[in-house]
C-alpha cells in the first residue's frame, strides 16, 4: 500500500521554524510535499491572488522533501498544489502550520494558516492548521511533537468529518506547564479591539498601521479560549457553510419583498 | 431623532460603479460616510494589512459624501471606520458592495465584498454585502435600486440577527429579466475548479495566472445558486462561528489523547 500523501503549507513562510517543525513531525506518517509562502503571509485570510501574477519556484529549504515556493498567498499554494503541482494525484491530508501565534476563536477568520487548510476542506480533503501561542521566530514547536503526531494519525486513519477543517491551537507550554491533553471545543466569541498607530512620513502624511487587543466575550467551559488558558490543547472542527441556520425564518419574516 | 449612521464599504474600489450606485440607492436612508478601497482588492477574503502600513486620504470621488479611500483590504476599511474615523459613533449599518460580480455559494469566502460585512457583524454591526452578477465596469445597478432601498429599510427597522450578515445577490437582470422578488436562502454546496495559466517571462522564468470555473454541487432548490438561476435575488444570512458543531463528538471519538 502506498504511503499517505500529506500536503503542507503555512502562512509564516517556507523559511520559519513552525514549518520546518511541522514537516519533521509528520515526515514517517506519510509521502511530504511542501508548498509554502515565499514571504510572510499573516492575516491574509482567504485572499487569492487575482490582480497579479504568480511565482512557484523549487525551495532548497527542506532539503530532502518536495519543496515550493510560491510567491502567493496560503490559499494561492494550496489552489497550485492542487490544480497543478499534484495533478491528478489527490492528497490525503492537507497540514498548515505550525503558525507562530494563536488563531483560537475569531482569529480563525483572519488566519492564513487557517484559510489554508479551510482551502484544503474545500476540495474534499481532509485539513488541519496547528498554531501554537508564541509569536518568537524562534519558538519551542517540540512539547506539540506527540500530540501533532497523534492528530494527524487520528486524521489518517478515522472517518475525517467532511467539509470540514481542524483549527488545532496549543497554548505555550512554557507558560502553562505540560500539555493535559486536546479538548474538541466550539470557537469563543470574542473580537478584536483595534487601535490604529498614527504616524506622519517625512512628507508630512498620514500613515497607519493596525494593532490590536483581542477581547474573549464568552466564558463557556467548552469554548478553545476555556481550553488554552487551562494549559489545553484546542481542536475546534470548522466548516466553510456560512449559513446562519437558525435566522433564516426570522429574515424571511424581516422582509417585506420576500418571495 | 438623529438619522442612522450607515457606512458604506467595496472591493472593488472607490472609483467603481457599484459603489456609487449603493450610495445612490441609500443616500436618504441615513448619514452615509464612505470608507473604500483605493485599489481593487476582489478576492482578498478577509485579509488585514499587518506587514504594511496603511493610507487613508480624503475622497472627492463621490462629491456631497463623507468619504475615504484606503490603501488596505476591505477589512482594513472596516477597522479604521470603526476604531478611527467614526470612533464614538457606532454606525448602525455596514453595507459593501455593490460588487460586480457574484458572490454566491462558497465565493461568499474569497470576497472582500462579504468580508468588509462578516467585519461589520464581528463589531456588532447589522451588515450586508450586495453583488450582482455582472462583472462589466459599466454594470446596470439600476434594476437593484428598489430591491437594495427595501432591504436596507427592513435591516434599520427591523430586529437583525446578532452576529450575522447578509449575503445579497442579484442575477443579471439583462439575462433573467424583472427580478421575481428575494428568496432567503442556504449557501449552495460548490467549488472552484482552478486552472493556472502557465507562462515564461522574458528571462524564461515561469509564471502563473489564476484562474477558475465555479462547479455547483448542490441541487437543493433552498440555495442562493437555485435563487439566482430562477430569477430571484437571493440573501443567506452568514455566520462567523464556524464551530461544525454536528461533528464534535465524531471528532472527539477519532482522537486518542482526548480528555
């Protein structure tokens, strides 16, 4: 039988640790092809590439793996490796990671990472991104070894939900000691609180840049916010049907030029 | 009684039709300040500006408006009208759009159109993304006038779902003749089949284009792609809690160092 077909990408870049971690835990689990951002791709959401071309070039920054980099975004590298790299060869599990910083709760929407593997949900193939708590270019991924191994078996080897997407967030274990163990949660509800640096160039013009505080709204014991601040890891299942189910009769019932 | 603050947003750009034409269409529905792309920025999902920094300049591209035009994402739009610009005032109503362009099915995840309402939503704010289905800079938005007027009346009187916003689109009016009314819809099941255009510059490097076909997988006669192939316009009310809260306990099962 041959060996599983595990696709990787991330939104750091093919140069950060988080990746270079990711693809030597997985690297016996099954055949690794890396196609990865050329340059830092945070909080590029599920943005393509439209207005402008796009670069795949082979990378020599795995060496011994299949490597690319792509001059796109996360959700660019897995549209390439799909339609064009792979062919007619579908992968069996698509990783993102392991991003350098949390994308718990509704970071999950601005998260490259996450839109990678949302991507990858969306063309029927199984697909989780893993993001631990430490921003650091240099950040300990080791004590996440075990438990990315055992995810990604699960994912192998159990029913993967369909159209689904597992957004896997580990807190840093330096600051909560030991992992207890993966809680499935539901995504917190919280939001961002934004403050925006204003700055003058030389010519005298404003600029800007976006910073921000992320508030948690929801105390739920079951939410990956609960799980991460208790020192575990958070798996959150996520689909890409925007439907709000549950106000469809109400809009129906809002508008007066319904059918 | 003071009038609703409503702030309107785009991807395509402050200089386009669509823009214009909502702004048009609302003007006397409440106070209107503009906060619009600079540049196009179609299919930018929901991406941030964080490796950059940002520009916001004055407009005088929609004379009689409070407007803005930004060099960031229709995200970024959102953020500095919320966190800046407006500050204390909370608008009570996002709309972007109107795009030109579908936004249906799972294209609702690669918008900026739809992206720039899921931010109004996230901050609190009833919000909705109008696409029509037409991608002619010269679109005719006319026939969306009365339909938008009423939408944008039921959102400011009536009761909106919290957390939600609404994807609106129109068919091509050209094509189904008079819209038979809105239909509140579930987002259809589909995907993008992608192809890349495959190039060599003039040093011979490859390059790549993006580009795609939408394949409708679903023939649910509840969907927006049924809507709109019928003559309807179609609105799905969207969700940013992407928790697949129907697989939590399969996903719980599948992992072996659950707690």
């Amino acid at each position: 039988m041959s060996k599983p077909l595990i696709l990787v990408s991330n939104d750091d870049g093919i140069f950060s640790k988080g990746i270079a971690s990711l693809v030597d835990f997985v690297k016996d689990l099954g055949e690794v092809v890396v196609i990865a951002p050329t340059l830092p791709q945070s909080g590029m959401g599920h943005a393509i590439t439209i207005h402008e071309h796009i670069r795949l070039d082979k990378s020599k920054l795995l060496p011994g793996f299949e490597a690319y980099e792509c001059s796109g975004t996360p959700v660019d590298c897995v549209k390439l490796a799909k339609h064009y790299v792979l062919k007619d060869r579908q992968p069996d599990l698509v990783l993102s990671g392991i991003n350098h910083g949390t994308n718990s709760s509704v970071s999950v929407i601005y998260s490259g990472t996450m839109s990678a593997a949302m991507e990858g949900a969306m063309e029927g193939i199984p697909s989780i991104g893993f993001s631990l708590a430490d921003y650091n270019h240099d950040a300990d991924f080791e004590p996440c070894r075990e438990f990315v191994r055992s995810i990604v078996a699960s994912a192998l080897h159990g029913k993967f939900p369909e159209h689904t997407a597992w957004n896997v967030n580990f807190p840093s274990s330096a600051k909560t000691g030991p992992y207890k163990g993966i809680k499935v949660c539901r995504q917190s509800h919280g939001r961002w609180k934004e403050e925006f640096i204003n700055r003058k160039d030389p010519q005298g013009r404003d600029y800007f840049w976006l910073t921000g505080k992320f508030l948690n709204l929801d105390s739920g014991e079951d939410t990956d916010e609960f799980a991460l601040s208790n020192g575990y890891i958070s798996l959150v299942p996520c689909q890409y049907d925007l439907t709000h189910y549950t106000s469809l009769l109400a809009v129906e019932n809002m508008l007066s030029h319904k059918v």
